[in-house]
C-alpha cells in the first residue's frame, strides 16, 4: 500500500504557484487509442506543421511523354548558336566540313538515327590516320609535347573550344587539319585557337592576296621561277623553300602575286605531316635586287607578310638563309625586324657571297649548282606541275575556309585604312634609309 501511494504521488507532482491544475480522466479504453499530445515547441521556433488531408498536394502521376530533341546539326556549338550559312555553298560545305567524331557536342547527326533516307546526307568524315614514322613519333613527342594516346583528346578539345568560343567562325575542323594548328603551337589549346582565329583573319583582312587563290591563278609566277622548293630534304628532314626576287618584274605583275604564290607553296606543303613536326627552311637569293623593287615591299606589305608566317599560317620556319643580298638588303631588313619575334629574328642567317657559310647550314648535297651544291641544275618544273595538279584540292579548301561577311572576330593581326596610313609613314621615313643603304 505504501509503494502504490508513493507512485501516485510522483504521478500527480505538485503543481507551481498560480497553476490550475488539469482534471484527471478516467482510465477508459478510448483513452489508450488516443495519441499522446505533441510536446510544446519553445518560442520563437515554429514547429512544423504536417498538411492537412484537406490542403495535401495530391502526388503527380507520371509525366506526359516528351519528344527528345535531337542533336545539334552541323554548324552548331554548345550554346545553340547556328553558325552562318549562304547558300548551296555553306550547305555543301556544311555536310563535308562539320563533320565530328565521338561524342561532341557538335556532332551531325540526324533527328531520326534510323532514317535511311536522312542518312544519305551524312557522309563519314575522315578518320585521322598517323602517318608519322617512329622516329617522328618521338621526336614530336619531345620537341611538340604530343601524345598519340592524347593526340585525338587534344584536338576534340580544340574543337569544342572552337564551338564555344567562335561559333561563326566557318573553319574546318576535321582532325587532320585542326592538328596542324596544336603542332605549330606544341599543343597548347589556347595559342593553338588563336592561331586558327588568326588564320581566317589574315584570309579576310587581305582581299588582293586571298581572292581566287588556286595555283592555276599564279601560273605566271610559277613559270618565272621566284619561288620553288628543292627536291632534296635537309638532314633534318625539311624541306627548302627557295626564293629568287630577281625572277620578278615589277611591270608583268604586283608584288600581292608573288607573296600568293608563296601561301600556296606553304599551304602544300604543311599539308604533309613530316613538315607539320619538322618545319621548313627558307632560302632567299636576293641577287640583283635593286632599289626599285625593294620600294615595293614597303612597311605595309612587310607587316602583313610576317604577320602570316608568324601568326597566322601553322607553319614552322626553322631557319632563313640569306645570299647575295646587296647592301640595300640592310634597309629592307631595317623594316621587316621591326615586326619579327625575337625568336624568329634569330634565325636569320646573312651568308653574303660566302658559300662556304651556307653550306655550313644546308649541306652543298642537296644544293643545285647556281649555289655551290652537286645536285644539278635548279629545276622548278617539278615544283610547279605538283602544285598545279593540286587545283582541285585548293579550291575544296579555299571554299571551305571562307569567313562570312557579317562575323567579326576579335584580336585581328591588323586591317583597314588607319594601319595603312600608319604603314605609308613609316615608308616615307625608311626610303631615305635605302637610298642611304644603296
């Protein structure tokens, strides 16, 4: 009895002052069914609430089919950008040229993968396929930081960046050409874009140079021998770019079609992979060169024709050899350095008359005769009929790698009248300095 008095008083605490205590209840059946009462939250906290079956969201049923869109066509980026397009040109250029491989995000595809007659538009893009030695292999490997396992990673890569960042842009971007930019840049994916901006830029900032370039336009400079390439490869496996200036006549044509008869030469030959890993050699024979051509090649024309070859052709240029260059050479070299990296203006070599200087740098085996060399006769026939025989393959690029008229992108190598003007006052200043130097 006393245990069952101490249990009912703990039950029944005394209650502070003030309170009213709460009636008792019976202990009833109905009473144990009933939920204990949820404690009182501490205020200034809001206690949740559970909803109402009154106010309860009802629980959605399965959601309306929805038609999948498909991949982004040709010409598109990540952002969904179309890029431009004029007529049955960019249509064509479009089915050859957009073509992606794997899985990016700029891949064609058709909106039925299971439609046979979509997929006759859908030609299969090239399969890049290496064609390096593997002594090449090594070497880019080592002087180009190139990867073959990261080789095709490197240039989707690029190729997104391209979408993303220059969605107008119109390039090709094929693996085999888009490599040829991570080559000349050693796989650096920032400079290797600027590269291919500047590319299209230089194309369109020079209309006189660019217009209708096939070889077939430059027969006249071709037959009269101002540029060619020797037959023979150095022993680093490049290939030796003459140029005779002596060859030209100012009065048969400008000096725009000599310098279009040397893209078109640079554009064969990079097409090669041993010349995207090995570079070029230039051999310049200035030879008679007088005053009155050297006017020609003024600031103007200086600063675009370095501004190509250094930042704007994928091209490396491992030495420029230089012979029988007069004294009015000085003035023309006074402006071209100015707009040469120093990396470049390094690898300049003025050799004079000296031939034994040149051989020192491109072995007399490989050399014709006119320079001291025992392989024959310079003969550019060879030359020219390769490159004429490319006139279909040109005029397939060229047509591919024409910018529309209405993009403009950023970081231009330099166009229009402003920088011209700039160009023509320079010339003023300088030809004092070539008459001095003649």
């Amino acid at each position: 009895m006393a245990l069952y008095r101490r249990v009912r008083r703990s039950r029944h605490r005394r209650a502070p002052h003030g309170a009213v205590p709460k009636p008792r209840t019976a202990h009833t059946p109905e009473a144990e069914e009933r939920p204990h009462p949820r404690p009182e939250a501490p205020r200034g906290r809001r206690q949740p609430q559970p909803p109402s079956p009154a106010t309860r969201t009802p629980r959605p049923g399965p959601a309306p089919a929805v038609r999948s869109a498909p991949s982004l066509p040709c010409g598109r980026c990540r952002s969904g950008a179309p890029l431009p397009e004029h007529g049955a040109a960019a249509r064509e250029r479009s089915d050859s040229c957009y073509i992606m491989s794997g899985d990016s995000d700029c891949t064609r595809t058709s909106p039925s993968a299971g439609s046979p007659s979509d997929n006759e538009f859908l030609p299969d893009r090239p399969k890049y396929v290496c064609t390096l030695s593997p002594a090449l292999i090594t070497k880019a490997r080592e002087e180009l930081q190139e990867k073959p396992e990261w080789r095709l990673r490197d240039v989707q890569a690029l190729r997104d960046m391209v979408c993303k960042d220059y969605p107008s842009l119109g390039t090709c971007l094929d693996d085999a050409f888009l490599l040829r930019f991570l080559r000349a840049r050693k796989f650096d994916y920032d400079r290797a874009l600027q590269l291919l901006v500047n590319y299209h830029t230089c194309r369109r900032s020079w209309p006189e140079v660019f217009n209708n370039l096939k070889p077939s336009a430059i027969k006249p400079v071709l037959e009269s021998g101002f540029v060619t390439v020797l037959p023979r490869l150095d022993p680093e496996g490049r290939h030796i770019v003459c140029i005779r200036p002596d060859r030209w006549t100012p009065s048969n044509y400008p000096i725009t079609e000599n310098i279009r008869a040397i893209y078109l030469t640079l554009e064969k030959l990079i097409q090669s992979e041993e010349t995207q890993v090995n570079g070029i050699v230039i051999l310049a024979d200035y030879k008679g060169v007088s005053l009155s051509k050297a006017s020609h090649f003024g600031p103007f024309v200086a600063k675009k024709v370095i501004g190509i070859l250094q930042d704007g052709f994928p091209i490396r240029i491992k030495a420029v050899n230089i012979i029988n260059e007069p004294r009015i050479f000085k003035g023309i070299f006074a402006i071209i350095k100015p707009f040469l990296k120093e990396k470049l203006a390094n690898r300049f070599f003025l050799h004079g008359c000296d031939l034994n200087s040149l051989h020192q740098n491109i072995p007399p085996a490989i050399l014709p005769e006119e320079y001291g060399g025992t392989s024959g006769k310079l003969d550019t026939s060879a030359w020219n009929e390769l490159l004429l025989a490319s006139e279909e393959d040109f005029q397939h690029d060229f047509s591919e790698l024409v910018l529309p008229c209405d993009s403009s992108p950023h970081d231009m190598l330099g166009s229009g009248d402003a920088d011209e003007k700039q160009c023509d006052d320079s010339l003023r200043g300088m030809k004092p300095q070539l008459y001095y130097c003649y």
